[in-house]
C-alpha cells in the first residue's frame, strides 16, 4: 500500500467509553473543527444533491410553483432516448480519458525536465508553463476561439506562413475536429496545473537520490522513470483524480467556445453539462436536467471509485 | 397616482390557469382595472441591444410626463444568462419587462407560470386595436386575452451594398436561377458570395426561412404557416427541399467556406470590410448598415429553388407587465407612448421597424419597402417559435447537413420528432390555429 493511502485510511474508531480524556479532547477538537465544513457542505452540496435526485423523478417544467407529478424513472427514459445524449455520454467519456492522462503526463514531464535537468534559466520556465493558469478556463476559452478562427486566427495565418495554403481546418467548424480543439484549451490550461503540483513534488525528492544515480551511470531516462516518477506516485494520483472530475465536466471549455449553438457542429462538443444546461435554463425542462444530473453524478463517482481503486490495487509494496 | 392592479398571487394565478396547461389557462378570464395613473414610478428593463435605443425614449418620456417616475435599467443579456427575463419577473423586480418575442420559446413559459398579467384593459383604454398591426395582436394573445404586447417587428433577408450590385450589373434577383447567377458572378470576381455565421446562434436557418418561405409559398400544405400553427411536417417537401438548396450553394461554393466555423459577428465584419458580397441578417443589422455605409445598402430576401422572394417576418421586442407589477398602469402608459406617441417615432428614425401605424412615413426608405409597411402578405421567422428541443435539433442540424453528418431528410425527420416531443412535453399549446 503507498504511504499516502495507508495515511488516508480511516482508523478504526476507539469507543467513547475507552477512550482516553486525551483523545475524548481531540476527536472534540476535530469535531468543532470540520463542522462549520460540514455545514457548509451540507447547505451547499448535500441538499442541493438530495434535491436534484428527487427532482429527477418529478414532471416539472423549473417555474411553475408547483413541483408536478411523480414519474418514477420515466424522465431518466425520456432525457436518455435521443442521439444527443448517446454523444454526450461518449464525447463526456473521451474527455474523461483525456483529462485522466494528457495534462498529467505533459505536466510530469515538463516538471522534470525543468527540475531534473540543466534547463536554464528555471525561473523563466517555470513561469512560461504556469502562465495559462493565470486565466480563467472561460476565458482561456474565450481567447481561443480567435486563435481558431479559420482566416484570421493564428493557427491557420502561421499553417498558411509555413506554405500549406491549402490547408485550412475549420477547427470550431468541423465536427470531426472541434471537440479535439476543445481539448486543446483544456489541456493547454489544466497542463498547468499539473505542472505546478508535479514541480513542488519534485522539488522534496532527496537530490541524494539523483547523484546516486548519476554516479551509478544512469541517464536521464532512467533517472525520470526509476526515481522521479516513484517518488511522485502519490501526487500523480491526486493530480489525475482531480483531472478525471474536471475532464469529465469541462463545461467552462465547451460552453464559450460553442455557445449559443451550445455543443454543435451537430452535437460535435455535446457533454452531459451542456444538455443539462440545455434543459434547466433554455428549456423549461428541470426535471431531465436533474435526471442527467443524476447520471453525471452516477458517472463520475463510479469512474472515479474505479480509477482509485485500480491505482490502490497496482500500488507497489512497501 | 392610481395603483389599481387587484393583487393575485402566483398561486391564485396558476390555480386559475390550470397546472402545464396553458390551453386551460387560456379560457380563465383575470380581472384588473386599468386607468391614466395621474403619477406614479415604473421600473423598466430591457436588453442592452435594444436598450441603446430605449434610453432616447424614455428620457422624452420624463419630459412629456414628469409625474412619472423611470427605473430604466439595461441588461447585458449575455452575461446574465437566456432567462434573465424570468428571473426578473419572479423576483418582482421590474413593472415592465421586454419578454423578446410573443411566441412559444419565450411567451408561453412565463404565461404558464402565471408570471404576467393580461393587458386587454389597457388594449381597450389606449385603443391599440387602432395602431397595432392586426398580426401582432393576434399572435401575442392566448386564449382570446392579450399577455404581450410587440413594439417592432424583424425581418431577415441579404444585405448587400446598392453600389456593389450597380458594379455587377445585377438586380434583386427574381428567380433562384437569377439569385446562382449573381453569386456565381460575386464568387467569379473574388468575394465571398453570401457570408454567414453559423457557430454560436446559426444563421444559416435564415437561409432556411427565406428558401422555404419561397419554395412553400405564404399558406396551405408545406408552408412554414402550416406547420408552425397547422398540421404540416418539418418533413414536407418544401422544408427538405430548401435545406437540400442550401447545401447546393455551400457545395457550390457560394456560401462562405467558413461558415461552420465563423459567428454572425464574423460574418459581419467580412461584409463590412467588403470582403463579402451578401451577408445573411436582419432589420437589427439596419442601424448599423446606415452608420456604415450612408445611404449605400439595402436588403433583399433570398428566391429558392422555383420560387419567388417571400419575406420572413416576426414580431420582437414584446413588452410584458409582470403579475407582480407595482405599478402597470405607469408602465402601459410607457408602453402607449412607443405604439403612438413620441417614443414610437424615435424607434422609427433609429432604424426599428415598428408594430405600429404611427409615423410610418417618416421610415427610412429600406423599411417603406418592407412588408409590415407596405401591407405586403409575408412568411413567419420561425426564431422563436421553436423550443428548445425543437430549435437545438433545427440549427444544429442545419450545421450537420453542412458537414455531411447527416441528409436534408435525416435532419428534417430529427426536427420533426423534436417538434412532437415539444407538443407532448406541452411547450407547445396543442391548438394553435387562433395564432393564424
């Protein structure tokens, strides 16, 4: 078991009675100290959640004072039974994919090269690959729907400069392509992110380690793989259970780059968020939207729990 | 200041109106006593677009009526979300609001919720039957009452600049064999034929509109009127036979190549700049043609395949008086004031095409021409009166026949069942043959 999950797994708890007054003190302690956060939580996460659940087995239209009638399971049935939906799920399950991998590797390996190896000056490059965190992920979006703009943006002007003047992808235009010019947004932002965590990972691994190596005649291949990635294992897991949640709800890419015509070309960039916006706030149809809801939240616990448990499962002995 | 509005509450409103059925709603008959207030305060909203234009308006209506009080604020519509409106009105926040249009996106959501009060008495008082268009009227009613009430209408078309056509030698084409061989001639010289923005809010259902409107003719079996208020399908020939028209231009190369990829905006821009011959728009783009190029630009409406040019025409701009109202009667005397006082002939001389009589001769000469003055008979811009599953499945099909993805029928057939789920789901009243 890796260190992390051995400190993350709860211990079992010693009964009141047992107890010492030490410990009576600091389970209180911990008691007064998580409460205003599960309070917090409870207004703002659990009832909503509750809430939406019920919702999703009511007819309601999101503004009629009265809720509707109960439906059980049929509005999962209608919300489900079209093709936006089978898109969104599939489209919602590539970007699961890459958001669990793409941010993370890049973000891994541009921490190391610029920790591990004699890239100079560090400053300049930590900074360069921090820089499109400094943007929100609506607004990195924002932007990149001019540099995607097929006459005028920069991507086509410098593809035109290197003399391919017949090759002008229609990046937000095509179907084929636009929700992997999406993910490039996503991606170029949120590898960021990866690269920070992985940088101050990597910056508490023993350098003695690394000398060892060297004078042992390791390269620096070897170095990342044999040192580098082992010491960063638990971090990568932390940092790819946050890229998995966030891959998988990548509304705030999706929605700039697409909307009105949320999700096109023809359902191209559909996800489950943006049906689900869709629903509750252009449709009068809360309750599909809460039934989708519903699905996402199913979607992400279940792929998340399986994610975790695989890394826990393949976690070297200590 | 005479308050008279008779306090209802949401509750006692829905529980007369029926629960998600706007049909049930439509026959209860609500009471409220309408006056002249001698004084009074209204708080005023509207999207910041038309808003610009509103400030004029209601700046000469304080001077006219200085008993009355303006809280006019301008929403800035993209920020705050698509339902801003409704939001607004629940909230009780505003005695008078711009609801968009009268139709079923945006009408019947907010009238099935019991969330506007009807304005028959103030039709009456201020005799609006005698200054707004009949159609208007008609088509904001529901159940024989007035819920809305349209200060301008829109209509799509082409725009172009008069002195590009003089330099080709072309007219207003007739004919769909005319209109290729304008653009033909456009593309021949380099521009771009006809530009148009697809992502975001597609444009290309316009071209839709104008074919379909052509090909289908005003009335009866395949016509946009049919299937909107009657029992035509999005199925029917003229439908599919437009959406097939305009892949033909696309495939053609008469439609601009980045039109998947590029916004109204863009589009816009590309006919601003001149590097466009057409631009798909509207009587909104009129204001800023006139700012642009003088006098030099017009609009026409597109023939398709064995037709002739048929104009698309919808109301906009539709007022309502919240439920929750404080003070309707100063907020129906604002309205008064844009359907025949001194508001109205400032929406006309910014370039608004009206839903009322007044003043029409002071219009532009591109707005004399138009349907709603002339008297002309004019097909439906469909905008808005498709919900959301219904317009989602329309525009993003429209793209998707576009890229290839699917055929003219797959796209029709997917709107059709859209359409129905709409009906079923009720976000359309079953009958809907009094809008006519």
């Amino acid at each position: 078991m890796s260190a992390l999950a051995s400190k993350l797994r709860p211990r079992p708890l010693e009964s009141w009675r047992s107890a010492s007054s030490k410990a009576r003190e600091q389970w209180l302690l911990a008691l007064v100290l998580v409460t205003p956060a599960l309070i917090m939580m409870g207004i703002f996460v659990f009832y909503p959640a509750l809430q939406t659940i019920g919702l999703s087995f009511y007819k309601w239209d999101g503004i009629s004072p009265d809720m509707g009638n109960f439906v059980g399971f049929k509005t999962f049935a209608r919300a489900t039974d079209n093709y936006p939906f089978s898109q969104a799920i599939k489209n919602s399950l590539l970007w699961g994919v890459v958001g669990l991998f793409v941010p993370t590797i890049i973000g891994l390996i541009a921490a190391a090269l610029v920790e591990d190896t004699n890239l100079r000056p560090k400053p300049l490059f930590r900074f360069a690959f921090f820089v499109p965190y400094f943007f929100s992920m609506a607004v990195a979006a924002a932007l990149f729907t001019r540099v995607y703009d097929p006459s005028y943006g920069m991507i086509n002007q410098v593809i035109q400069a290197l003399g391919f003047t017949d090759v002008k992808p229609q990046w937000l235009g095509d179907g084929r392509i636009a929700i992997y010019a999406a993910m490039g947004v996503f991606v170029w932002h949120e590898t960021a992110f990866c690269y920070i965590v992985f940088t101050a990972a990597i910056q508490q691994i023993d350098r003695s380690l690394y000398d060892s190596a060297k004078v042992d005649g390791a390269s620096e291949v070897q170095v990342f793989r044999y040192i580098t990635i082992p010491s960063v294992r638990d971090v990568a897991t932390f940092v790819m259970t946050i890229m998995l949640i966030v891959g998988l709800t990548p509304f705030a890419v999706v929605f700039p780059l697409t909307t009105p015509g949320l999700g096109g070309p023809y359902y191209s960039t559909e996800i489950l968020p943006t049906l689900i916006f869709k629903k509750a706030r252009m449709g009068y149809n809360a309750s599909e939207a809460a039934a989708l809801g519903v699905i996402l939240l199913i979607l992400v616990i279940g792929i998340v729990t399986v994610f975790l448990w695989f890394r826990e499962r393949t976690a070297p002995k200590d | 200041m005479v308050n008279s509005k008779r306090g209802i509450s949401r509750r006692e409103m829905l529980r007369l109106m029926g629960v998600g059925t706007v049909g049930t709603a439509l026959g209860s008959h609500i009471a409220y006593a309408q006056s002249v207030p001698e004084s009074g305060t209204f708080r005023f909203q509207i999207e910041s677009g038309p808003g610009t234009d509103f400030v004029a308006v209601v700046d000469a209506f304080i001077e006219e009526h200085p008993e009355i009080t303006v809280e006019f604020s301008q929403v800035e519509a993209a920020v705050v979300g698509v339902d801003w409106q409704r939001i607004a009105m629940e909230a009780g926040a505003v005695d008078l609001i711009s609801n968009e249009n009268p139709k079923f996106l945006k009408l019947d959501p907010v009238l099935k919720a019991g969330l506007i009060q009807p304005l028959d008495g103030y039709r009456d008082l201020y005799e609006w039957d005698d200054w707004v268009l009949a159609a208007a009227l008609r088509r904001s009613s529901r159940g024989g009452q007035l819920w809305t009430l349209p200060l301008y209408y829109e209509i799509c078309g082409a725009s172009y600049r008069k002195s590009v056509l003089e330099s080709f030698d072309v007219g207003e084409p007739q004919t769909w064999e005319e209109f290729i061989q304008m653009l033909e001639k456009f593309k021949a010289a380099g521009l771009i034929p006809l530009t148009n923005g697809h992502r975001g809010f597609s444009q290309i259902q316009m071209i839709h509109y104008q074919f379909w409107a052509s090909i289908g003719g005003l009335s009866g079996p395949g016509s946009i009127t049919d299937v909107i208020f009657g029992d035509g399908k999005f199925t029917d020939a003229p439908s599919v036979e437009a959406a097939q028209a305009i892949l033909d231009i696309y495939n053609a190369g008469l439609l601009d190549p980045d039109v998947l990829s590029i916004t109204q905006d863009d589009g816009n821009e590309r006919f601003i700049s001149g590097a466009a011959a057409l631009n798909v728009t509207g009587t909104w783009f009129y204001s800023e043609m006139q700012r642009q190029f003088d006098d030099d630009w017009d609009m026409l409406t597109m023939p398709g395949p064995g037709g002739g040019p048929i104009w698309c025409t919808g109301e906009t701009e539709a007022m309502v008086i919240p439920a929750a109202a404080q003070d309707p009667d100063a907020a129906a005397l604002f309205l008064d004031f844009c359907v025949k006082g001194t508001g109205a002939k400032i929406l006309l001389e910014r370039g608004n095409l009206l839903a009322t009589k007044a003043f029409g001769e002071l219009a532009i000469p591109q707005i004399q021409r138009l349907p709603i003055i002339t008297g002309d008979e004019s097909s439906l811009l469909i905008f808005g009166w498709l919900p959301q599953n219904s317009q989602d499945a329309y525009q993003q099909g429209l793209g998707g026949i576009l890229a290839g993805a699917i055929t003219p029928a797959q796209w029709a057939q997917q709107v059709q069942d859209a359409w129905e789920r709409d009906i079923e789901d009720g976000q359309i009243p079953e009958d809907r043959s009094d809008l006519l």
